[in-house]
C-alpha cells in the first residue's frame, strides 16, 4: 500500500517537477517570476488535446506538438511582457503586472478557441495495467514517468554539454561575467523561455492523460505549486526544483492516503512555510539570499 | 562611561575579535585605529548590538548592555554612523536626522491618527526644531529639502553625524568619518568632533586618517587581528614599537 | 444614478479600500500576494456578525477587520525573517491556505458558500471607509511612525540603530494591512450578497497587487488610480464583450512596459 502511494506521488511529482524546473529556470537567468507559467501548462494541455481530437494523433505526437507550441509561446511572451520592461529598467514586480495580463490573455483565449468546459482525453488511449509484485502501474503512468525523466534528463544533458546551456548557467551565476564571455544574454533568455515552456508544455499533456481534467483554468492551482517548489529546491536551482517536485507529489499523495485529503493541498503550503522561514535558501540550496 | 571586557567574535573559523578590552572615559573622544581587517567595524558592530559577542561584555554607565537589540542599545544612549554611508535615501536630509529622533519621541500609530492638540503636535514641532538645529550644527541647513540619495558624499557622512546625534546619545560611534574627504573637509570634521564633545557627548572614533586621530583624541587604542596591541594618549602610542611594527610600519 | 453604475462605483470603492490596505505593508518594504486570504476572513467573519448574529453593519465590519487583523499579525511576525520574493510567495501560500479551509470548513457552507447575505454596503458606506482610510494614511505619512515605516522600508539596519523597534514596527504594518483586507472583504460580501471561497482565490490577491503596482508604489492617489483602471476598464470594455479579459490584459501588459513603476510614479530617486 505503502509502496503504491509512493510510485503514485513519483507520477505527480515528476509532473511537478517539470513546472518547477521551468520557474527555476527563468528564476535563475532573471531573478523574476513568471506569473503565468501556469497558463502555459495549461496551453500544453489544450494543444495536446486538440492535436489528439482533430488529427487523431497518438500522444507522442500530441507530446511534441504541445512542446513546439508552448515553446513558441513562451518566446513570445518573453519577448512582449519581459524584455520590454528590462529594457526600460522596471522594478522587479512589473513583469508580474505583465505577466498576470498574458495569463487572463490565454485564459481567454483558451476559453474561446476550446471553450470553457472540463474535458478529458478520448479513451482512444487505452489504458493498460501491469502488476509488478503489490504496485499496480498503468501505461499512462509509465508514459508520465518515462516522458519526464527522459525530459530532465535531456535537460540535464542541455545545461551541462551544450554551449547554450553553458551559456545559460553562466547567465544565471551572473549576467554581467556572461557578457564579459561574449555571451548574448538576450538570446540566451530567449532559449530559457522556450525550454522552461516546452517542459510546461508536456507537462500538461502528460497531466491531461492521467487526470482526464483538462480545463482553461487548470493552470492557476499547478502555477502556485509550481512556485512553491522551485522554492522548496532552492531559487533558480533545476536540480533542487526536480527533487522538490518528486518530494512534493509524494507528500501529497501521503496525505491523501493517510490524512484528510481534503486538505491535502492546504498541507502542501504549509511545508512550504515552513521551508521558507526555516531554510530560506531551499532544501537543497547553499547560496546567500537576499 | 563604556566599558568593554573581553569581547571575542567568531565567524565559522574566523576570530574577528579577541578578548578585547576597551574602556572609555566620560567626556573625551577615544579612537580606535588598526590595519584593514584588524576588527574595527566588527567591535562597533558588537558594541551597538548589530552582532552578538561570542564572549565577554559590553557596559554602558555600568549597565550591562552585553547582546542587547540594537534598537534597545540606542535607547539606551548609544548612537553611531556607518563606513558605507546607510542613510535613507528615499527621504530628504530632514527626514533623516527626524527618523534620528525616534528613539526620543513616543508618538505611535494611534497618535498618528488622533492627533490630540497639545501632546503630539508640539512634539512634531519639536521633532522639527531639534533636526534644524543638528542640520545647522553639522553644516547642512541649506540642504534641509534635498534627497538624501543626491548629497555628496561629504554631506552624507556629516548627515549621517547629524541623524546620530539626534537620538541625543551619551556615546557616539563615528566609523571611518573621514573617508573620501579632502584636508579642508577633515578639519572641518576636526571642528565637529570638538564641538560634539564639547556638548557633552563621548566619543569613540574609528579612522585611517592618521593626522586627524593624533590632533582630535585623547586616547588612542590600536587592534590588530582582533587584539588590542597598545592603548594610551596619542603621543605615547605612536613612539610603541609594536604599533609602529603592526600598523604605521606596514602602511607607511 | 442608474443601480448598474451605482453598483459599479461601489466595486471601485471597494476596490481602493483594498488596494489601500496594500498601502502600509508597502511602506514598511512588504509586498504581500496574500490579501485575498485576509479579505476572506474578514468576509466570513462580517456576514457570520450580521447574518447569523444580527449585528450591527458596522460591528460587523469592525469584527471582521479584527479577526483579519489578528491572522495579518499571526502571519506577520514569521514573514519578519524573509523579505523580497520569499515574502511574496509565503504570503502566497498563506492566502492559499484560507482559501482551502473556507473550501472545507462546514460551518460556512464549504465549496457552496454563504448566500441569503443582506445588502448592507452601500455607496456612501464605501466612500466613507475609503475616505477614512486616505486621510489616515496620510495622517500616518507625516508622523513619527510613518517615517519609521519608510526608513525601515529604505535601510533595515540604519533603522534599527536609530532605535526603531523592527518587529513592532513591521508586525503592525502588516496586521493593520490585514485590517484594511478584512474590511474590505466586509463591504465587498454586503455587496455581491454571496460569498465562496472561489472568490478570493490566488485571483483576487492578484488583482488587489495588481491594482496597487499599476497605480503606483507608495502614492496615496496610486491605489485610487489604480482601482479605477482595474474595475471601470473590464466595465467600459463592454463593446468588446466577447474579447474582454484579452483587452484587459493587453492593456496591463502595456502598461507594466510603457510605465514599469506604476501610472503615478513617485519621484526615483538614485538607486542605492
């Protein structure tokens, strides 16, 4: 029983996870918050779902679709509700008056375009189940795991092998020893977006398969929490956001299972006023704060 | 007046401060002087309560005052003025030096907003009065209106003097009050620190500028690395080997 | 005066009372995502007064200010360890917080709300509260305790050794922000005559913040301004029907890059 929960948290989390590492992504480049991140995940989700229900794509393609799209979206909204307001030095909080106007944009928009309904996947996906010893797994779920390692993986891979990824690492340590690199920090942003996005994005697929709730105002709730575990990892920390993700979706399933779980998301915020007062630099940071 | 006994503070494996001890008389300006590192900033920021010792006591007219909030340490008669100049730069040079006040005025949210005739207004207006006359006092009246941010940074540090003193301190803590000043602005400052004193307020100076601690304290006590290495009138200091060893010889 | 534009005028003044409330915390350097929590309970707490208990209007308001104002200082004394971007999430969370129990709490009706609740609020009641509220704030701008918040708000440290008391000074600010919310969640539950958790979600925190950074920071009159965009402009909108939260929020993406600091910037001053 004990086991199952766990491998059912694993499946939210890594949901999670791949929001978070978006936050902290853009976090780390900018030190600012993208308040509609959670819109974005949401535009996966729809992208997803109408490639599924008017082409009659498999999820893979629904997958790569939704990636694609939201990475375009997020460039677009870097480049409409970001880097003007850098440009002009704004104070810290005007990106999130920018950003609170792009996610009404989309919640609009979706509504319209796919109207305002809960809908979920066709069952054109049907489900399998496996048994291995006393945990139960379905296909979505190995999708779900599958997709999402593979995602942080290539991440991974992207921050640590590639010259943009370097790029970006050192962008976050400090934009001014980027420049000196003869780094284009604009660019580099540019990519961030569309990474931090594209991993949104699947998100929201692979959060349409399992949970069948696929709505224009999905995003707000799964935005919150993405933020609070980018904190829980550490600000801007893509591996602290990762292993927050995990932590948190097993909590929650926890407490479900074990605790009133009509509190269960109640219960999520309070660790995560908890880690803020008592380790302000995240469960795994290390740096300073401000 | 204060009398520190065997201070220490340690950072993680760094010994900032060692078993100093410090004791001032009542009326005279008393630096303190030593290399770059040497604990300076550190035992005033022990001394007004910005850090906790890690060892020893800190007593203010006897009072022990050892670890206490530095709000509390101001209250209780201590004021002091930073080395990187920290006004409130969003407020104008009045506004600072009557943020100053706040230790001796009592006016709270309720008085804000009730406003009783007598009481609060007069002590606004006393509030007012007490600032002009340190701004005038420290050379600055005619910048009253100005942003704190826009003074240079002579004004500031002399604003800085004037925010101190308007907590109407028993004990002023100058750190470094002469940085970036020409030799007419020192003498000035000369001028100041004699005029303060002369009020009846103690003094306790941190400084480099070697000239202007020989002519301006009667006391002069030298750290390095966190200890005290002599302590004594100027002319006596100078002549210690070991201070010649520690700090003149390596500046010079 | 035709009851739609009465209706409306109401929203604005309630709309200022909140974006008002912003005002200390601001001044004290706490930007708060939260107040839709405070303004929840202070909702609750007025409608369970006057609905259930039969007081008075304004006892009611007085006690859900109170109650609002006691979690503000409940909040407020962990929220002095962290500030910035860490403050603003915490806060975040908390009006998360209140939101779920409201959503599972019996008592007040869970999901489905409080509804039956008499139409209490009227346009000179909240123009009275709003007014109140300037003047007080104005009143707070001048005095002792107004520099000690905007001293604070500029250099902690230099305003701890001038002997402002960080805690009280900053627990107070906060908890009296509260108040402000939980007044406002009084007005605007006599107002909309229904009440669920719903409406004071991560949304309407946003919109309180909203309201207060397009305004401007640390203007009286920003609040005011503000208010007025965000509630006449989805209002005027109207011929846009279909497209209206799009207009809108194009219109405050350009604002945020036209005019980063708010409509009624105050003076900058040279950054530290």
């Amino acid at each position: 029983m004990l086991l199952q929960q766990l491998v059912n948290g694993l499946m939210l989390g890594s949901t999670y996870a791949l929001i978070a590492i978006g936050y902290a992504l853009i976090f780390g480049v900018l030190g600012l918050v993208h308040l509609a991140h959670g819109e974005v995940f949401m535009m996966g989700a729809l992208i997803g779902l109408q490639l599924v229900l008017w082409l009659h794509a498999g999820p893979a393609v629904a997958l790569v679709g939704a990636l694609l799209g939201t990475a375009v979206l997020g460039m677009i909204i870097e480049l409409t509700a970001f880097r003007p307001i850098r440009a002009r030095h704004g104070p810290v909080f005007a990106p999130m008056v920018s950003t609170i106007g792009v996610g009404l944009i989309l919640q609009e928009v979706a509504t319209k375009v796919f109207g305002g309904e809960q809908v979920g996947f066709p069952h054109r996906l049907e489900p399998v189940t496996w048994r291995v010893g006393p945990i139960t797994i379905s296909s979505v779920q190995l999708l779900i795991l599958g997709v999402s390692v593979a995602l942080m993986v290539a991440l991974h891979l992207w921050v640590t092998r590639t010259r943009m990824g370097m790029a970006m690492r050192a962008s976050a340590e400090s934009t001014l020893t980027a420049r000196l690199l003869g780094i284009s920090t604009d660019r580099v942003i540019l990519v961030t977006f569309a990474v931090a996005s594209a991993l949104a994005g699947a998100a929201g697929v692979l959060v349409g398969l399992s949970f069948n709730a696929i709505s224009p105002f999905m995003g707000i709730d799964m935005g919150v929490k993405g933020l609070a575990i980018m904190l829980l990892g550490g600000l801007g920390n893509i591996y602290g956001a990762m292993v927050g993700g995990l932590l948190l979706g097993a909590v929650e399933v926890l407490s479900v299972a074990y605790l009133a779980s009509s509190y269960r998301d109640a219960f999520v915020f309070a660790v995560m006023i908890l880690i803020l007062l008592f380790r302000p630099q995240g469960l795994f940071g290390v740096g300073h704060i401000r | 007046m204060l009398r520190v006994e065997g201070l220490a503070k340690r950072f993680g494996g760094y010994q900032a401060l060692a078993d100093v001890d410090l004791t001032v008389e009542p009326g005279s300006v008393h630096a303190v002087i030593g290399p770059n590192g040497a604990g300076k900033t550190t035992l005033f920021n022990v001394i007004t309560g910005l850090l906790s010792p890690t060892a020893g006591s800190v007593a203010l007219d006897g009072r022990d005052v050892t670890g206490w909030r530095a709000d509390r340490i101001t209250h209780a008669g201590i004021a002091r003025t930073f080395q990187q100049v920290r006004l409130f730069r969003g407020m104008n040079a009045l506004e600072n030096v009557m943020v100053g006040r706040h230790a001796r005025t009592r006016g709270g949210f309720g008085a804000a907003l009730v406003r009783p005739p007598f009481r609060e207004r007069s002590e606004e207006v006393e509030t007012r009065r007490r600032a002009r006359e340190l701004l005038e006092m420290v050379g600055l009246a005619s910048r009253a209106g100005t942003w704190a941010g826009d003074l240079t940074l002579v004004e500031q540090r002399r604003l800085e003097v004037a925010r101190a003193l308007a907590s109407d301190p028993r004990l002023l803590l100058l750190d470094e009050p002469a940085g970036g000043m020409t030799a007419v602005e020192v003498e000035d400052l000369n001028q100041l620190i004699r005029k303060i004193r002369e009020s009846g307020v103690t003094v306790v100076l941190v400084e480099h500028h070697v000239r202007l601690v020989m002519r301006v304290s009667d006391v002069v006590t030298v750290l390095d690395a966190g200890r005290v290495i002599a302590s004594g009138p100027p002319d006596r200091v100078r002549q210690d080997p070991r201070v010649i060893a520690a700090y003149l010889g390596r500046e010079a | 005066m035709g009851s739609y534009w009465e209706s409306v005028l109401i929203f604005l003044g309630i709309n200022t009372v909140l974006a008002l409330s912003l005002y200390l915390p601001i001044s004290a350097g706490q930007l708060s995502l939260g107040h839709g929590g405070f303004m929840a309970i202070g909702a609750y707490v007025t409608v369970i007064c006057t609905t259930w208990l039969g007081w008075p209007f304004a006892a009611g308001l007085a006690a859900g200010g109170l109650a609002a104002a006691i979690a503000g200082a409940l909040v407020g004394f962990p929220a002095l360890r962290i500030r910035g971007i860490y403050l603003i999430i915490l806060t975040m969370g908390f009006g998360e917080i209140v939101r779920i129990f409201f959503l599972n709490f019996e008592p007040t009706g869970q999901a489905s709300g409080i509804g039956g609740i008499k139409h209490l609020t009227s346009l000179p009641v909240v123009s009275v509260v709003a007014a109140l509220m300037l003047v007080c704030l104005m009143r707070f701008r001048g005095s002792r305790i107004g520099r000690a918040l905007r001293a604070v708000q500029e250099d902690e440290v230099a305003a701890e050794a001038m002997g402002v008391n960080l805690t009280r000074v900053k627990v107070a600010a906060f908890a009296l922000g509260a108040l402000g919310a939980g007044v406002g969640g009084g007005l605007y539950a006599h107002q909309a005559l229904f009440i669920d958790p719903a409406q004071f979600g991560f949304f309407r925190s946003a919109e309180i913040f909203l309201i207060v950074v397009l305004g401007g920071v640390g203007t009286y009159w920003g609040p005011v301004v503000g208010a007025a965009v965000v509630t006449l402009l989805p209002e005027t909108l109207r011929f846009v029907q279909e497209w209206r939260m799009t207009v809108f929020g194009t219109l405050l993406v350009l604002c945020a890059v036209l005019r980063p600091a708010g409509l009624l910037a105050p003076r900058r001053h040279t950054p530290a």
